[in-house]
C-alpha cells in the first residue's frame, strides 16, 4: 500500500489517480472528506499532529509526504512525520520539498525544509526529494478575478521564472514511487521555459478568448495576500525568488524528462487542462 499525503491538492489528486491506475492500494490522507478514485482508501489526518496519520500508515510499503504550509514554519515539526513512518514499517518516502532548499538556503522556510530532508537522508529509509520551483497552479490564485473583473492582479509582471505543471510531479513522484532505480536521488522539477506573470495572463487571455487585463501589485499588496494562506517566512522567501530570480532559479532542468522520458509540459498546456476554473 502506498499513503499519499495532501491528497486533494493539486499534485495529490493526479498522483493518487496515477497509482490507482498502477494497479498500486492507495490511501489518500487529507484534513477533509473527499472523493477519491475508485477502490481508493480515504483517511483523515493532520499532519501537524503526526500521531494522527497512525492508522493510515498501518501496513503502507511507500509514502508520499507533502507539507502544507503550516509545517513550513520554523516551530513546526514535520521530520517526526519521517520517525513515525519508519516505525510503522514504511520503508520508502518521497518528499516534496522545494528549489529553494538548493537555491535559497539560508530562507527561515528553506532551512525548515532542509532539515526534512536531512532526516529523511538519515532515516534508514529509501528515499527520493523532488524539488519543483514555481508551480504553474499557482495561477488559480486568479480565477475569481479572472472570473469577475478579466483582470489578473501579481507583483513583478515581467520577472518570470520556468514554472512546473503539478501533473508533472505526480508523475515524477510516483515513478519515484514504484520505481526503486529512482531511491536515494533529488530531482529539480522545473516547466521547459522562463514565463512572465504576464506572459502567464496572456495565456489565460488565450484560452479563454477573451481579453483579460494584468494589474502589477507591489510587494507590500502582494505579501499581504500571502499571509492570509501562508507563514510570513514562506511568503518572504517566495517574494524574494519571484523578485529577482538568481541563475540556478533560471535554468530549465533536465530532471523531468530524464525520469519521464518525455519533455515537461508548457504552462499554456495546463491552462487549457484548468481553463474552467477562469471561466
């Protein structure tokens, strides 16, 4: 059995579709009831409480561990997670963890994140780190304004970054998963180009085939709205990397394709799959 963590998230859900299809008993963990796939297991839990993910680890070979972004804070304390899986008999983990660990070190989020990855290293355990940059999902954070006003509202409109669709870390994840050729690895996931908070709204414009207007925010407005869903060091050490992304934030990575064996999807690609969502 393999336990999939943040199950209705937008790297859970295809990630779970994909190891049903596998053949693979899947549980699907997330705070909240939810429709999962057929023959799918659902279980509760909340990861900031790890004892609370004891019975869906029961008897699992394989976990996928994704931290919401509450267990990004310094205080919180996501690597016992690793502990408690161990001592369940999980005897391999793939973690999501982020390009800012590489990037961005010293970021308060990114050393709460390395030290994840450090206990996962000295676990005992298999082990595989996917490590995306920016996702390219993090454009719903626009649809109710795409929705409503056709307009999309970001700071650093011409910065862009090769963001990566969430379909693809599933998929990497889970040949990360059945695949021990991938244990003990780190992967950097990252879309095929650079593109623009604008470049992005001209792509929604697109599929939609409508005129949708892009409003720059300034860092201010745009840090205000992040911490309403997100701790103040991961909302910072985001800003800091959309603002001025340094070379290695830049660079396309071949880890996609190495493990998929096909290029990674463009951000136009997964507008036309989300498209709905603006409409």
């Amino acid at each position: 059995m393999i336990v999939v963590t943040g199950a209705t998230g937008n790297v859970g859900r295809p990630l779970t579709q994909a190891l049903a299809e596998a053949g693979e008993q899947v549980t699907a963990v997330s705070r909240h009831a939810v429709a999962v796939p057929d023959g799918v297991r659902h279980m509760p839990a909340d990861l900031a409480d790890p004892t609370s993910l004891t019975s869906a680890l029961d008897g699992a070979k394989a976990l996928f561990l994704l931290l919401s972004g509450d267990l990004h804070a310094p205080d919180a304390r996501p690597a016992d997670i690793i502990g408690l899986a161990a001592a369940s008999g999980v005897r391999r983990i793939v973690l999501l963890s982020s390009q800012g660990v590489a990037t961005r070190p010293l970021g308060p989020s990114r050393v709460a994140m390395r030290s994840v990855e450090d206990a996962l290293r000295e676990s005992g355990l298999d082990w595989a780190v996917l490590r995306p940059g920016g996702f390219a999902s993090n454009a719903l954070a626009w649809a109710q304004s795409v929705r409503t006003q056709r307009t999309v509202a970001a700071p650093f409109g011409d910065v862009g970054v090769p963001v990566v669709d969430p379909a693809d870390i599933a998929a990497v994840a889970a040949a990360c998963l059945l695949n021990e050729r991938h244990n003990d690895q780190v992967f950097e996931l990252t879309g095929p180009q650079v593109i623009t908070p604008r470049q992005q709204t001209a792509a929604i414009a697109a599929a939609l085939g409508a005129p949708v207007r892009f409003h720059e925010l300034t860092r201010g407005e745009a840090r205000a709205a992040m911490i309403r869903f997100v701790p103040v060091e991961l909302a910072d050490d985001t800003l800091d990397i959309i603002a001025a992304p340094n070379p290695a934030e830049l660079r396309i990575s071949p880890d996609v394709e190495r493990v998929l064996g096909r290029a990674p999807r463009p951000f136009s690609s997964w507008v036309d799959r989300s498209i709905a969502a603006f409409r």
